[in-house]
C-alpha cells in the first residue's frame, strides 16, 4: 500500500530559519524602496533646477557697473556683452573681464552675480601720469605702463595737472601701448611729477636725450639736464638736492652724471 505525503516542500524548516529568510526578504524589499526613492529625489531635483534656472525669475534683471570715473557705464556693459534676459548661470564672467580690461582705462575687472537678478561689473581704473603733447592741438593722456588712456585737444580738464611729455612720436590709439623706447622719458615725466609740482613739468625728448622744464614761481624757469634716460632714480633725487640747496638763482642743472651735477646760474 502507498501512502502519499500531504507536507508541502520546506513545511519542515526550523521557523527561526523561516524568520530570517522573511526578514532578509523584507530587508531588500525595503532597500529597494529606498533606492528608488533617493532616484526619484534626484530626477526630480534635476527637473526642479532646470525649471528654476530656465525660469525668468533667474534672469539677469540689471548689469550694475562701478568704480568707474573716466570709463563710460554704458561702455562697460556694452564691452560685458550680458543681455538682459539672459539667465544668470550662462553669464560668463571670464569673457566679460576679458572684454572689459580691453578698454583704454580699465587696469582690472570682475564680474560676479547677485542673486537673483544683477550682475556687478566692478572696475578699477588706471592712474594717469603725462600727457604727452602730439601737435596740432593733440595730446595723448598716458598711464604708468604706456597705455594710451585719451586722446583729447590741448587744454582739456583731464588733462591738467599732468606733466608734458614733447618729442614723441606716435600714432594716437587710446587702449595701445607707447614704444617701449618712450618709456624713459615717461618714466622721467612720472618721477618729476611726484617730486615737483606736476603741472609745472615738462620733458622734451630730443634725438634719445631727455631734458626737463620746471616752472617756478617766484624765480622763472629751470632747465634739467638728463642726458640719456637711465639711472632716473638717482638723477632726479640729485636734482631735487640741488633745487633745494641752491635756491632760485640756478638756471640749468645738468644731472646726466648725478654724482657730480654741474650748475649754471642766472645772469645779473
């Protein structure tokens, strides 16, 4: 006689087995969730910042411009090349500084974003310290490295107070460098100009040799002798010495050996 079995396969598993296979199963049940959730969360943060930052809320409203004393606001952001409209994660502010430095007298640039809706451009201006005098009324307004910042006529406000530059010869382009053998003489008119009254200086440039005007008041006119535009330090701190020792009645000083200055005075 055969006797059939009515035990299902796995009826005679201990149930503290049985109990574990069910919690792992539920473990991974519940790991599973957990990963879909962290994916939704994701897909749906990515969905959520590419509505927001393609949302006119984030475009750029207004580009801000300061520092700016002889540059042109409209200039800068004409230069920025930021549209309004734009959105405020395209902004390039790399390109923008770029651009900008390009302007005759921008030293340096930066542009950062002001959430949510401005761009700053801020700017810091070169200093100028000559102006060099080109004829025909024209004169070039120079910074410190050459640049050309202005071209503007003779007599122009941004003009005064700077120390005249005569014998130079170059081709006006505001945002262009001089030729680095017009960099002594602008050295010199620099250097004059800090130690003297800068509206009172002018240096004359005459086949390589540099010389220099000062006007006093009382007293008239003195004449600095450079010679060749080298060892400016020491030659202008000798003529400052003897300037200052000598008084009003010295008519020529020429430092072109600065350790041994040889004077001419006035006539009776």
């Amino acid at each position: 006689m055969t006797t059939t079995s009515s035990r299902r396969p796995g009826h005679d598993i201990d149930p503290r087995i049985r109990h574990r296979r069910q919690e792992v199963r539920r473990h991974e049940g519940r790991r599973r969730l957990r990963r879909l959730a962290v994916v939704g969360g994701v897909a749906g943060f990515v969905a959520a910042g590419a509505l927001l930052t393609s949302s006119p809320l984030l475009d750029v409203d207004r580009v801000e411009v300061e520092g700016v004393v002889h540059t042109d606001a409209e200039e800068v952001r004409r230069a920025a090349a930021i549209d309004i409209g734009e959105a405020m994660l395209t902004v390039r502010g790399s390109r923008a500084t770029r651009a900008i430095e390009k302007l005759p007298w921008v030293a340096t640039a930066t542009v950062v974003r002001s959430w949510p809706a401005t761009v700053i451009v801020n700017v810091a201006e070169r200093s100028a310290v000559a102006v060099a005098d080109l004829g025909a009324h024209r004169q070039v307004i120079l910074g410190a490295d050459g640049r050309q910042l202005a071209v503007v006529s003779r007599g122009d406000q941004r003009a005064e107070g700077l120390p005249v530059l005569q014998g130079l010869q170059f081709e006006p382009a505001p945002g262009q460098a001089v030729d680095p053998s017009d960099m002594g003489a602008l050295e010199l008119a620099e250097r004059l100009g800090a130690q003297f009254d800068a509206a009172e200086v002018r240096v004359v440039v005459t086949d390589g040799a540099v010389e220099a005007a000062l006007s006093r008041k009382p007293g008239g006119e003195l004449v600095a002798r450079f010679g060749t535009p080298d060892r400016l330090e020491a030659k202008v701190s000798a003529l400052a010495s003897v300037v200052q020792q000598a008084g009003a009645g010295v008519a020529v000083v020429d430092v072109s050996a600065p350790d041994a200055p040889a004077l001419t005075r006035a006539g009776p």
